[in-house]
C-alpha cells in the first residue's frame, strides 16, 4: 500500500463537523460536496471530513462504493487498542473503518473533556501507531492572548503533544492553529496574525525534526474559516490548509472553501 504521508505536499482541507449530522444526513453531505469537487480540485488539495462516530461506517461505505476522492476524518480516539474503557473508540477500531485523519486535542476536548497536552500526546501516539495521520490542535484562549502568552501557550502544546515522537514521523502530521476565541464565534484570527502563529509552529516543528520536516508538514488554520476568508489565509505562506467547523457543515460553502483559489 502507498504511504500517503509520504507523497508530495498537497493543501488540506478538514471539515470538523463535531456532534452534528445523524448518519442519513452525513451520507447526504459527503455527496453532495463531493459532486462539487473535481478531479483537478483533488490534484491541489485534500479533502477531509470528520463525522460523528456514528456517521463513519456509512460515510466509509459510500466513499468506497463511490470511489470519491473525499477521504474519512475522526473528531478523537482513545489511546488504548481496547478493553474496558466504556464509551470509547480506539485508534484501530478508526483504522479498520478506513479512517485515515484523527483530531488530536481540539479545543473543546481540552474545554469541556478534560483533555491535557499528556492526554493528547497519548492519543497522537495512537493515531499512529494505526497508521493513521494525527490532526494536532493548539490554540490560546482570549485572556491568554492578551497577556501575550500566544507563543509560550502554542509552543508548550506542540512540545507536550508531540513528546516522544519520533521526529522521522513528524512530517506527515497536520498541525491545526485554532486561536480559541475563533472557534465558533464569528470572529477569526486575522490573516496575518494567524499566519505569524503557522510560522511559530513550522519554526518549531523544524527545530524538532529538521528543515525537510518543517517543509513538509501541513500547518491549518481555524477558527471562523468561510467562503470569504479563506483566500486571505491561503496566501499566507506557513498556512497550508483549513480545520473548518460550522462552514464545513453546508456542502456548498465546504465546497467554496475547499476551492479557495476560485
Ligand atoms: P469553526 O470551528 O469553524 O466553527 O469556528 C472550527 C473548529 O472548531 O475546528
């Protein structure tokens, strides 16, 4: 089988649809966004949707019926293969439904979920272990933000998240830059101070895994990513891609931010 971590860098395109679509609704929304994307779409860009878990057998079964380029996303995993751990997935469980993208340590999960960065690395370990590509969230809150703490925060939950891996792995990950009071509230990070934090983290990524590493790892952003923002992001050079919640949940607008160049 072809290592597609290995292949040539393309742009990413996550569409995080969290705890929304019944699995009827979720079949309705992969077809129809991928009847909106071309072949010569999916030469520039992946593209990635995480349903509920409810929602992955169905999707999977479409994708693979349909031979569609869209390819299966999970919003989480549980560190161990299994055992009594009631209520949780587990990375090859993910796997063996053709899921090849895991989100690691989105805000809501360190929120609401009691997620750490300990938690986190544990779960990235996971992932690939399942041979799978982790989607790596980091993210200031507003009031650390404003105490200017973005770097120290962002720097301290890529080094913890990434602890213990080996650096040679590195290069296939997505790292998402979600600033937390972007996520979901209409208010996204500015193209340029979204693009100054991608740079911290290649900067940070190079200096753990060399210079080839940092090139090629795929750097998102998120938070408020639409139709009519997603052009600017793009442009950025350390920005290679979108972690997109409530925008991704319409095919149309996914479809519109997926094609950002058009
Ligand atoms: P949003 O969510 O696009 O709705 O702000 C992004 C995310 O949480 O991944």
């Amino acid at each position: 089988m072809v290592d597609k971590r290995k292949l040539p860098k393309k742009n990413l395109m996550v569409g995080n649809w969290k705890m929304n679509a019944n699995h009827l609704e979720a079949i309705q929304m992969t077809q129809k966004l991928s009847f909106r994307l071309s072949e010569d779409d999916y030469d520039r860009i992946d593209v990635v949707v995480c349903p509920p878990f409810t929602a992955l057998r169905s999707v999977q079964i479409l994708i693979e019926t349909d031979r569609l380029d869209v390819q299966l996303g999970a919003q989480n995993a549980h560190w161990e293969e299994k055992g009594a751990f009631t209520g949780e997935v587990s990375a090859p469980m993910l796997a063996k439904l053709g899921v090849r993208y895991v989100i690691c340590g989105h805000s809501e999960r360190r929120q609401y979920f009691g997620e750490t960065d300990a938690t986190v690395n544990r779960r990235v370990k996971a992932v690939l272990a399942a041979a799978m590509t982790p989607v790596v969230c980091v993210g200031e809150t507003l009031e650390q933000r404003e105490a200017e703490e973005t770097e120290a925060i962002v720097v301290g939950q890529l080094k913890g998240g990434l602890s213990g891996v080996d650096p040679s792995e590195l290069a296939g990950f997505a790292i998402a830059y979600e600033p937390v009071w972007a996520i979901g509230t209409g208010r996204n990070a500015s193209a340029d101070d979204a693009g100054a934090v991608c740079q911290l983290i290649r900067e940070t990524i190079t200096n753990l895994g060399g210079d080839e590493t940092g090139a090629q790892i795929r750097i998102l952003y998120g938070g408020s990513v639409n139709a009519g923002n997603i052009k600017g992001l793009m442009a950025k050079r350390h920005i290679d891609g979108a972690l997109v919640g409530g925008a991704s949940l319409d095919p149309d607008t996914f479809a519109a931010v997926c094609r950002y160049w058009g």
